[in-house]
C-alpha cells in the first residue's frame, strides 16, 4: 500500500510540475510546493519499511559492536538525506558568488544618497540575498552535519550515544 501511496504522490507532484511549465502563476508553484512536501514526508516515512533498521537498533541499544554494514545503515538512517544533498547540490558556488555580487552592489549603493529608487533597490537586492542566504545556509547545514557524524562515529560509540542514536531511528519510525 505504501508503495501505491508513494506512486500516487509522485504522480501528483509531477502533474503538478507540468501545469507550472504550462501556466507559469505563483499558485500553480505553490501547488507544486505542496506536492513537493507531501512527496518528502511519504519518502521519509516510508524509508523504514525499506530498511531493516531492528537489528541495529538492538546492537545500539545492547552497546553491542556495530558491523560496518551497521555502520552504513546507521550513516544512510541518520546523515543519508545530508550526503544525498551535498553530493547532488551544484548550486552552492552559484549562490555564493551571487550573494557576494549582491553585496558589492549594496556596497555601491551606499555612497549614493537614499533617494526612493536606491532605497528600492536596496530592498530589492536584500530580497535576493536572503533567498540565496537560505539555500547557503541549508547547504552548510547538511555538510557539518554529516561532519559531526562522522566526528561523533569516528571511534566506539560509548553507551549514551548508541541509546541516544536508537531513540533517534525508533523516533524516525514512530
């Protein structure tokens, strides 16, 4: 049934691309926003049923040593969304250069006197930077999360953090 579900919503996200190609209105991509997140919250949910996370989740629980199959269910359960996202993310130096034009361009208009068109542009200009602040950040987000991890992972993990791991994928399953 999850499988169906899933095949339904991608359908739906993808119906839904397709009108914004067509109409090209803010609610058709606010539509396809919605779909998108329905889409994500079916994939999430429906990754455990996907993996055999009860094994693991009895070895973190007993401290016992975990195998390096273990170890890569664990990393995909855990950072696997963070790995997937550094590796297939090509905008990150986009949106930095473009960020950093931005902010030459805010330099630039500094010097002028705050008339009503610089002080538009401005807004303007800061419009755009925060939107690609946003993907900036996301993208720096997921890569030191996968860090500490790995940080966190490099050696034995002690009791606490192997409870606290498997309460984090019993939590992902609930």
């Amino acid at each position: 049934m999850a499988d169906q579900d899933f095949a339904a919503t991608v359908t739906e996200a993808l119906d839904a691309a397709a009108q914004c190609a067509g109409a090209e209105t803010s609610h058709c991509y606010a539509v396809l926003g919605v779909r998108l997140d329905e889409l994500e919250t079916l994939a999430r949910k429906s990754l455990l049923s996907h993996v055999d996370y009860h094994p693991l989740v009895r070895k973190l629980k007993e401290g016992s040593a975990l195998t390096p199959d273990d170890m890569a269910t664990l990393r995909s359960l855990v950072v696997g969304d963070a790995d997937y996202y550094i590796k297939y993310d090509d905008d990150f130096d986009r949106s930095r250069s473009e960020l950093l034009k931005i902010v030459e361009q805010i330099r630039q208009l500094q010097s002028n006197e705050p008339d009503a068109a610089t002080l538009m542009h401005v807004a303007v200009l800061c419009r755009e930077a925060t939107t690609l602040l946003a993907a900036t950040e996301h993208y720096l987000e997921q890569k030191e999360r996968v860090r500490r991890f790995e940080d966190a992972t490099r050696g034995p993990l002690d009791r606490e953090a192997a409870r606290a791991l498997a309460r984090l994928i019993e939590g992902m399953a609930a």
